[in-house]
C-alpha cells in the first residue's frame, strides 16, 4: 500500500502516462489541460524520455503518431478547441493503426467557449470527429484516482488494439485535487504492442497472424522496410483501389473493438439491484449524483447510479441489462444532450428517459439532481 | 559549390539505382508522362546510395499530393502522411530515434502552403532532417490549382484570370525561420542537385533543398510553357550558380533563379541539445542535489 498523496487530475493524467511507459509528449498549452504539458516537460527528460511543445495542435499529434512509429509510446493532450484541430490526425492514426493516447480536457464550447468552466460537450464528437467511419476507444474518469488508472489502461488499450484511445476528461476532474493512493509500480499492468521482433521482408505488415488480435508492429528502424499510408491499403501496406480491399480494411478495423467489446468496456452501478430510478453519468457528474444518490435514498426514493467508464464502446448491454426493472432514467450531463441519445437508443422506449443538462459553465449541483428525482411520473419527458 | 567536377557519383545506369532502391513491384509510378518528380526521386535515392546510409535507418516521410507518392516507391521505413503535416511528424520520428535518417519529400502546396506553420518551426527548432521540395509551382494531384510558388500572374484552374497572389520563395521563409542548410536545385541539373541533397544529409541540423521542378500536364499546358522538354530547357536557361550570381546586377538577375547552397551556419542540432538536457538531468540527480 503505497502512501497517501494529494494530486490534481491533470497530475495524475500526466504520472499515470509516465507510469504507463509513455517517453514522448507532445503538446501545445491550451486550458485547462496545460499542467499535463507541464509535468510531462518537467518529468520526462528525469525518465529518459521527452517533451516538444509543438506549434499548433495538428503538429503535436503528428508528433506524437511518428514518435509511436519508432516504437516509443506517445501522448498528447488539449481541450476542446485542439481537440477539433487534432481530429485529422486522430482519423490518421485509426485508419495506419499507430497506437496514441489523445487526452481532450473538456471545456464549454462551441468555439473559445469558456476555457476555465466544465463541460461535457466533446463526447460525441469523441465518437464522430474524424470523418468517415472509424473505430473508437474513449474512456472517462470521474475521480483523480481513477484518472491515473485510466490513463494507464488507456495507453494499454492503444497498445494492444494498435489504435489511438481517447482519454475524455472534464475540468473538474482535470483542476480537482483529491487524496489518492497510487498502486506500487511493480503493481501496474503494462500492455506492450506486439513488436515483430526478426523482420521478414516478405512479411505483409498489416497481416493479422493466426491468434492475433491486430497485425504485429515493426518500429520504425528495426529492420522491416514497408509503408504507412492513411489511404486505403491492403495488407501489405500499400495504397489500392479495390472495394473488396477497401471493405475488408474497414471490417476489421472496425471488429477489432466490437468483437472486444467485452475486454475493453467497462462501466460502474450504485444501488441498481432494487432501483425504480437510475441516474446515467459520467465523469465529473458523477460527484454530485452520488450525494444526490444518497439523500434520495433517505428519502425513501430507491435510486441507483449507471455510470459509464468507458464511453466509446458505449456500454450497451450492461445498461440494457441494469435498466430492464427501472420506470425512469435521468441522463446527468454537462452539455445540451449528447450521450442521452445513446441511453434513448438502448432504452428503445421501453421506461421514460428524463435529462439534465448544464452547457453553460455551470455545474449540475446534488439539488439540481435531487429535484428532478423527486419529480413524479408526468414530468417533463423528452 | 557546383559539383560539376567528379565529385558526385551519378550512379549511372539508372537501373542500378531502381533495382537496388525502388519497389519495383510498385512500378510504373502514377506520375504523368514528362513529370519531373522521377528525375528528383532517383536525386534523393542517388545521394542516399553515395552516402552509404543504412537503408533500414533510412524513414522518407511525405504528405499529401504528387510528390508525397513518391514514399511509397522507395524501398525503406516509409510513411506517407497527411496533407502538409509530414514536417510534424518526422519531428517525431526524429526525436523518439535520433540514429534514424530522416528525409521529408514535399510538393509546393505541401510544405508552403497548408504546412507553412511545420516548415517555419522546423526551422526554427533545427531538427536534424532534411527535406527535398518538388516544386512544381502547381497542385498537380488535384487537377491543376494555382499554388504559393505559382508566378504571378500564372493561369491555374482556380486562377483563370491569371494568380494574383503574390509568389512565395521557400528558401528565403526557411532561411529567415532558422533553418541551417538552404540549397536550391532543378530537375534539369541532375548532378548539382544530387550533391546538394547530399550536402543536405551531411548537414547536422535542418536542411531544406527546393527543387525547381516542372508540371507539363496542369502548369505547362495552362501557361503555354511548352512540353517536358521546352521546361528542363528552361530551367537550364533561367538558373544561374550562386557564384556566377554573386557578380552579376539585380537587372541582369530578373526573372532567373539562383542555383546552389544559398545558405548554411551553426546551430546546437535539436535532439542533440535534448539527449544533452537528460544526461545533465541525471548527472544532477545521480550528485543528490
């Protein structure tokens, strides 16, 4: 049991990378994501490893793809506005099977929106951003703890699907400063990419061997000459023009996460067994559904909590599963209405679907919660 | 500079170089009839063979456009980006591996245009890598665009009327951001260019080498320039050695191109100075301070 230490989010986002091997960041300062920037340029040249601040967003996730190229794990971080900008890059990265760890510290937006409030607004475009159809990992924490833990299994994950995985925080996870326990270092699962370790020249780099979840990755200098491209290829690398190239490529690009499903989604339930009402949440709200949880409970309103750790893969089948006894759901989350969609999607009308949002900068309060659970039957519905 | 003497090894025959370097099974390669970007490819692979690079320690990097096929043809660690952003990612190739060779092959638009911002940093931070332009004063992949390099003047497809934007000479951003090896070759003139790349290579720190290179199909037709040929004689024409330059007026140097290594200093090379800042580092805390 390792010692009690007060961290911020953004801190524990930035040790928990280096924990997890990442030896290059590369950023540029945006609120309220800049301390991650800041701790990894003060603590990785300690670790061997190394910080660029880059000139715009587009170039640190560049950066970041050709430093996981050479072998070596990589990180960027932003908020927001950078998230947009990085999307490019992020498609790049899905569709060459570079693993990544993309942090989108979320603030209000649309545009500058406000840099310094909290916000859950980025999470579909976690889902949807870069054009065309892709695979997506993003996972969200809701305590410094687990922000730490997070972006450990994020870069875990990125390293054995071989693709970039978002890590969507919030700033009130990001700027909250919290006691926390960290696990011993030789108490931390690390997951390696598999490395073709004796090139094959002949070798197709992009072939799936048998009992393989994603082709084996040659680093960048070791040996096996072959390409990268973000256009279609097939499994030698090389760009084509087939349509059966082309739709095997997105298959199994996109069964490499679906058929996981299991091993990658995870997901948290509170006093769900004899619940009547379930609050949905995820990350920062989950602070004041929690207490509002509690206070229902005294009440005598039997309420339970579904939060959603891993966002991308949406946790379908447990929701599905955790809510098939329940009359109504309330959908907690910082933006106009965005995973709401998902819960109504899964729900398919089969108990009422209520939503709370705040898009504005403000924070839904344990009241804000506690009113609308006490609400009867005929509230507003959407 | 000139390497007209028998300094540079031109590697003749071709074949040699295509066997050795090339992918064939990927050839013929996209490029129209008459482009030069084959002529610029086999320069770069020419200076890579003189050399003696470790091929496997070799990574091309390119984006988007014309020029950026040409990755896919050589035979080494290649990887063909995104549109104007293979400046940024080389930096990280360069960065995670300082032993791996990096060389970038971009177009015009490429580096001047959408990767204007990547060109002016890597500059700036000297990175040791080099790039080699294919500047064909046109976005040939896209059907014939005017570019930043286009003239004024020039008719493109979105320049009907002729381009009215000023044109951007690379060398002088790249010279004025900080990079330490500025050199500006043709297709035409083969050797030269061959040991200017080279020259490149050698250079610890950032080198950029522009390479005046024509566009029969889209620029050519559009501005009545002539076919393939008339172009290169243009070329051969209109560049004059950056020694011959030094004594001729601005009058009589309107209109040409100067030819050769336009500019070279000293600067610490960036992960250099980065691999130095973590052995400091250690030294510090392996003392206790």
């Amino acid at each position: 049991m390792g010692k009690v230490v007060l961290m911020q989010g953004n801190e524990a986002c930035a040790e928990g990378a280096i924990a997890a091997g990442m030896r290059l960041y590369a950023g540029y300062p945006i609120t309220p994501s800049t301390e991650i920037a800041e701790i990894a340029a003060y603590r990785l040249p300690h670790v061997g490893g190394m910080f660029i601040q880059m000139e715009d967003e587009i170039a640190s996730i560049a950066c970041a793809i050709g430093a996981s190229v050479t072998g070596v794990k990589a990180m960027t971080a932003t908020s927001g506005p950078g998230f947009s900008l990085k999307q490019e890059n992020l498609g790049y990265a899905m569709m060459t099977e570079i693993p990544l760890v993309v942090v989108d510290v979320q603030r209000v937006g649309p545009s500058s929106g406000m840099p310094t409030s909290p916000a859950q607004g980025d999470v579909m475009m976690a889902r949807w951003g870069t054009h065309g159809d892709h695979p997506v990992i993003a996972l969200c924490p809701s305590s410094v703890k687990e922000t730490y833990e997070l972006t450990i299994r994020a870069f875990n994950l990125s390293e054995k699907y071989r693709t970039p995985v978002l890590l969507m925080m919030d700033e009130m996870i990001a700027h909250l400063r919290e006691g926390v326990v960290l696990p011993e270092p030789g108490m931390i699962e690390i997951v390696n990419r598999t490395s073709v370790v004796d090139p094959d020249p002949k070798r197709p780099p992009y072939q799936v061997e048998p009992g393989q979840l994603v082709p084996a990755m040659a680093p960048f200098g070791a040996g096996q000459r072959y390409n990268i491209t973000g256009l279609v290829h097939d499994e030698s690398g090389f760009p084509t023009n087939s349509k059966t190239a082309a739709e095997k490529l997105m298959n199994r690009l996109m069964h490499k996460i679906s058929d996981n499903y299991d091993d990658i989604v995870t997901h948290e339930e509170l006093g769900m067994e004899d619940a009547e009402i379930a609050i949905f949440c995820y990350g920062g709200t989950m602070r004041a559904a929690l207490t509002a949880m509690e206070e229902a409970r005294e009440k005598g309103i039997k309420c339970g909590i579904f939060r959603a750790i891993t966002l991308w893969p949406f946790p379908e089948k447990e929701l599905e599963k955790a809510t098939r006894h329940v009359r109504r759901i309330l959908v907690a989350e910082h933006n106009y209405g965005q995973m709401v969609l998902e819960v109504e999607r899964v729900v398919k009308g089969r108990c009422r679907v209520d939503f709370i949002g705040k898009y504005f900068g403000a924070v839904i309060a344990p009241a804000d919660i506690m009113k609308r659970l006490e609400e009867s039957n005929d509230g507003i519905s959407r | 500079m000139e390497y007209l003497d028998d300094s540079v090894n031109l590697g003749r025959p071709s074949s040699n170089l295509i066997g050795k370097y090339m992918r064939t099974e990927h050839l013929p390669q996209i490029w129209c009839a008459g482009c030069s970007n084959g002529i610029v490819m086999r320069d770069v692979v020419q200076a890579i063979d003189n050399l003696h690079l470790d091929r496997d320690k070799t990574i091309i990097v390119s984006g988007i456009g014309c020029s950026s096929r040409a990755a896919g043809y050589m035979d080494f660690n290649t990887i063909h980006t995104t549109h104007g952003r293979a400046l940024a990612f080389a930096t990280g190739i360069k960065l995670a591996n300082p032993r791996l060779s990096v060389i970038v092959i971009a177009g015009d638009g490429d580096i001047a245009a959408i990767g204007g911002n990547h060109l002016i940093h890597a500059a700036r931070r000297n990175v040791g890598m080099t790039v080699v332009i294919m500047n064909n004063n046109i976005y040939g992949m896209t059907g014939g665009q005017f570019s930043p390099t286009t003239p004024t003047g020039a008719i493109g497809t979105t320049a009907p009327y002729g381009a009215l934007d000023r044109t951007f000479d690379i060398l002088n951003l790249a010279i004025g951001a900080g990079a330490t090896y500025a050199a500006r070759g043709s297709a035409f003139h083969v050797p030269q260019t061959i040991g200017l790349i080279q020259e490149g290579i050698r250079h610890k720190g950032f080198s950029i080498i522009d390479v005046v290179s024509t566009c029969p199909t889209y620029y050519g037709r559009a501005n009545k320039s002539g076919g393939a040929v008339d172009m290169l004689a243009w070329q051969r024409d209109n560049m004059v050695p950056i020694a011959k330059a030094a004594k001729m007026s601005p009058e009589e140097l309107k209109g040409k191109l100067v030819l050769g290594l336009l500019h070279q200093s000293e600067h610490p090379e960036y992960t250099e100075a980065y691999q130095e800042l973590i052995r400091h580092i250690d030294e510090v805390r392996s003392h206790g301070f």
